[in-house]
C-alpha cells in the first residue's frame, strides 16, 4: 500500500519534472533543431528568398559550386571565405592564446591585490563596448591621419608613413584582427587567472622547497596543470573567432574592399540576404556548422579525459 | 650583485609588459570619450591632442538627431532596451524552469533531454539564420519585437548553469516544502528562484550583453528605422557620417553609457560571467 504510494508519488513527481523541461524542449525543436534541418535541406535547392517559382532540387549543385576549383582564384569565392575566416581564426586566436597566458601569469604574480583587480577590470574594459562601438572607435584610429599612424610612426622613427590600414589587403586583415584582440583580450586573461588560482599553492611551496626556480615551476608545474584550461580557451577562442560578423561588417560599410575580409559569416548573410540565393548561402551555413561541430567535440572529448587531479 | 640584477629584471619586464597592455586597453576608450568632444579637425590632427580644445557639445545632438533629424536615436534605445530586456527575463526563467527539472526531478528521458539541450551548443546562431530568416517572413513577424526576439528566448548555456547550481541545492527544503502542502510551481517559484540570485545575476548580463551587441539578426529582421536597434543605428551612422568623426564617436560613447553603468556597478558578475565557463570542466 506504502509502496504504491510511494510510486504515486515519483510519478507525479516525474509529471512535474517533464513539465519544467517542456518549454526549452519545445524552443530548441523549433528554434534549433528545425532550422538546422531546414538548412541542410534548403542547401539541395536552388531556393531565391523573391522568386515565385518553386525551389529547384539541385543535388550537390550548391556544394559543387562553393568548391568548383575554377572559382579558387575569383576574389570573392568561397575558397576565398574559407581562406579569410582561417587566416582571421588563427591570426586572432595564437595572439589571444599566447598573450593572455602571459598576461594572466604576470598579473597572478603580483603581490598587490588591488592591483590583480585594477588590471583585470582594465584589460577587461574593451569587451563591455560593444563590437560596432569597437570597430567604430579603430577605424578613426586607422585613419589615415589617425592615432594608429602616430603611434606606430613614433614607436618605429618612421614620421609621416601611412600603413594603409583599412586599404591595403593584408593590413586590412590585421586590422580587423587588432580589433577583435582589444575587445577580446581581458576576456582570456580573467579565464586564465582563474585557472590559475585552482592550482594548489602546495605544488609551488613543495617545488620551491625541492630547489626549482620560477622558471622551472612555471614549465613543470603551470603549465601542464592548466593544460585544460589552455585547451579550453583555445577552442573558445577558436569558435568565438569562427563567429566573427560585426567587425568585418562594419568596416566594409565604411568603404573597405569586401575581398580580404569576406568571412563565411559575412559571405552567408551578403549570399543569403542581400543577393537573395537561400539555397547556396545554406550550404554555406552547413559548411560552417560542420566545422564549429568538429570543434566543439574535439573540446567535450579533451575536457573530458584532460581532467586532473591535483 | 649578479643575484641582484637576475631579481629585477624579470621584475622591470613584468611591470612594461602590463603597462604597455594597460595602454592598449584603455586608450582607445579614452580616445572615444576624449574625442566625442572634439571637432573632426582636432581628432585628425597630427599629433593629437588628448585634451578638447573646446567642449563641441554639438557632436552630442547630432549623434541624437540622427541621419534624418528625427530623434530616431532614442526610439533605437528604446528597442535594444526592450528586447535586451526580454531576452534576459526571459532567460532566467526558461533556464531556471528547465535547470530545476533537469537537476530535481527524476523522470525518464532526462539524461537525453540533458544531452539535446547540449547538443545545441554545436549549433552556431550564423549558421541557422538563413533558414531563420525563412521562418521569421513566413510568420510575418520582420520589424517586430517577437521577431527580434524569439529566436533567443533560452540558450543551452544557461540552462546548463542552473542546472549545475541547483544539483547542489539541498533536497530537503524542497521535501519540507511539499510536506508542509506547497504546490510545485510554487516551490520553484518561491524556494528556487530566490536561492539562485548569484546565477540569476550573471545569466542576465549575459543574455542582456548578447543583444545590446547583435548586430546580425536585426539587419536580417529590422528593415524599418523605427525597429531598428543600437548597433544597426550606430553602423549606419557610421556609413553616413564617415567624415564627422565627433558625431561617431559622440553616438558610440552614449550607446556605451548604459553597459558602462552596468559594469561598474556589477563588476563581479561581468568578470564572474566570464569564469563560470571554467565549471564546464567539471
């Protein structure tokens, strides 16, 4: 009698559980799984958001037009895309990486915590603008008779040179990788710092004892310690990279030449938007999709079997 | 001697190397400020002079009357304020909704409905927009706040916080509650929600931050100036008024006050928000 009770209970209890997690389930059905879905078959047509003929089924049409070796040379392929989104990721990314780590080592070093803290809202600052106030404030910057010519003309005894920032192809480039690095460092650094801070003092004070010095406990014991948080940060940064949009819109409305810096974000909304071809500019976002999965797996495998026990 | 010098080196490196970052971080938000009082001649000039010659308030109403002259700058704030809004209520109270379903109550299904709602994370926004889009015209919802807002009610990372912070909520309160005849929506409403105000905090400002900065999907859904938001405002008056510096940068420091404000009032939660992906390890 208890027994069944009881059951009554858990059943109702299972009721209720299902209830809570309905709402979400019915969102991301309709607002993840079926566009996600639709966009892989959206990406078998030949699909125009204006036209009122019905969508043609092309097979593989639109994949083999996005990687027709012919177009390999046409500024504004998708081999260019992919070219573009890899040289930003990785141009972005290993900076990012790197510097933060230093960064964050340096601060954690400090003795002044007051100054820890003054450093992180500082170098954090930049990520509370947002990516179009980010991108406006570098593009006077990059000005010609900008600040950005000053500077590097002071630091390198060069008066009067103009870097072409937002002109020339490849200084277009790490323009835009200069900015989404401002807006994005102090992000990394806080991550690291705390990565840092879960490292038991008792490893530094044994080593310490032991007779290694800091640049031996920051080989032998830091670094292989924060081994997950490096691989973490790494794929973050990387998919955050892969995302990029505002930046890149942002400068080629103000006159920029599209070609250097046409991500496959920016290709999928100017192919899909603007030039209304729905059925190519999906396979462009499966494409993407594909590759931020491979990702985002890699990381769930590393932070899985990467966890350390102190 | 030799000890000496080995001591302070590393010492001198340290101290350059946070300063030179410190530069970089901060000069430019000193330049939007410092310059969003100038005339475009003095932000131009070579070298540049940190302080305004004159305050050039005028760059301040320009940025507020807009292309057009129509005020439509404040009817733009409006919009980023409502829909930054919703999505951060709307936010909390999915993902708490589901955190709590996921992480108290056993049923069958849960472990995959957990692993659903985490696979979603793989699915990057730009990636679905297109077929989004489809959806958003085939309802008829373009250049409205539903269509703005819709497709961000809830996201997968949040509801994957409540659901780590609640797993630790002690069983009993809830037991007690229910001995003691409160309904289980009341539970949740009275007993969880108040319990998880330093997640609630956080999850806000990120879903608040995440659209006060989109720029992507109100260009896909907002054609009309009046359903437009902040970014879209400011990447068009940055199209137009390529030559007035002052205005650019007076209309990019007004649309930054109100994230600014948040910052140096919840400081903890901004820098906090950002370290909460460290749990995932977990």
């Amino acid at each position: 009698m208890a027994n069944k009770k009881y059951r009554g209970i858990e059943r109702k209890q299972a009721r209720w559980g299902f209830l809570f997690v309905l709402p979400s389930m019915l969102f991301f059905s309709l607002f993840n799984f079926y566009p996600i879905i639709n966009a892989f078959y959206t990406s078998f047509f030949d699909k125009r958001a204006l036209s009122k003929l019905a969508p043609k089924f092309v097979g593989l049409g639109n994949y083999e037009r996005l990687f027709r070796l012919s177009t390999a040379a046409n500024p504004l392929s998708f081999y260019n895309s992919l070219r573009a989104t890899l040289v930003f990721t990785l141009g972005t990314f290993i900076p990012l990486l790197i510097l933060s780590l230093i960064l964050a080592v340096f601060i954690s070093n400090l003795s002044s915590n007051r100054a820890k803290k003054f450093l992180q809202i500082s170098y954090y600052a930049p990520a509370v603008l947002s990516s179009v106030v980010a991108a406006t404030i570098w593009m006077i910057i990059f000005d010609p008779r900008g600040l950005g010519n000053q500077w590097v003309n002071g630091i390198l005894h060069t008066p009067g040179v103009d870097r072409r920032w937002l002109v020339d192809p490849v200084m277009e480039q790490v323009s835009t990788m200069i900015i989404y690095f401002w807006k994005y460092i102090g992000y990394f650094v806080i991550l690291f710092i705390t990565g840092l801070a879960s490292i038991p003092p008792t490893l530094y004070e044994a080593a310490t004892i032991d007779g290694a010095n800091k640049n031996q406990t920051f080989w032998r014991i830091t670094l292989p310690l924060l081994k997950p948080t490096v691989v973490l940060v790494s794929v973050m940064a990387m998919l955050q990279c892969l995302k990029t949009f505002s930046t890149q819109y942002m400068i080629y409305t103000n006159g920029a030449p599209r070609a250097p810096i046409n991500v496959i974000t920016f290709n999928i909304y100017i192919t899909g938007i603007q030039q209304q071809y729905l059925g190519r500019a999906s396979a462009m976002s499966v494409v993407l999709f594909i590759m931020m999965m491979l990702l985002t797996l890699l990381q769930f495998q590393t932070t899985k079997s990467e966890n350390v026990d102190y | 001697m030799q000890i000496q010098r080995n001591n302070i080196l590393p010492k001198i490196i340290t101290y350059l190397v946070l300063l030179i970052m410190l530069l970089f971080t901060l000069m430019p938000i000193l330049f939007m400020i410092t310059s969003s009082m100038m005339t475009s001649r003095q932000i131009l000039r070579m070298p540049f002079n940190w302080i305004p010659e004159k305050f050039n308030w005028i760059n301040f109403s320009k940025a507020i009357k807009g292309n057009d002259f129509n005020y439509i700058f404040l009817r733009n704030i409006l919009n980023s304020l409502i829909v930054s809004t919703s999505v951060a209520i709307s936010t909390v109270f999915l993902a708490s909704l589901t955190g709590y379903g996921l992480a108290k109550f056993k049923f069958r299904g849960r472990h995959a409905v957990f692993m659903m709602i985490m696979g979603t994370m793989m699915i990057p926004f730009e990636a679905i927009m297109i077929p989004l889009y489809m959806v958003v015209m085939m309802l008829h919802i373009q250049n409205t706040y539903v269509g703005l807002i819709l497709p961000f009610l809830v996201s997968a990372f949040g509801i994957f916080q409540m659901r780590q912070y609640l797993t630790t909520f002690p069983t009993e309160f809830l037991d007690a509650a229910r001995v003691d005849g409160m309904g289980e929506f009341g539970i949740y409403a009275k007993i969880v929600l108040p319990n998880c105000k330093p997640v609630i905090a956080t999850l806000s400002i990120l879903a608040f931050r995440g659209q006060w900065d989109n720029l992507l999907w109100p260009l896909l859904v907002s054609q009309s100036e009046k359903m437009k938001t902040i970014p879209q405002y400011i990447s068009a008056f940055a199209e137009e008024r390529s030559t007035d510096e002052g205005a650019m940068m007076a209309a990019a420091l007004l649309a930054s006050l109100p994230m600014f404000i948040l910052f140096m009032s919840l400081t903890k939660y901004f820098i906090g928000g950002s370290s909460v992906y460290e749990s995932r390890k977990g």
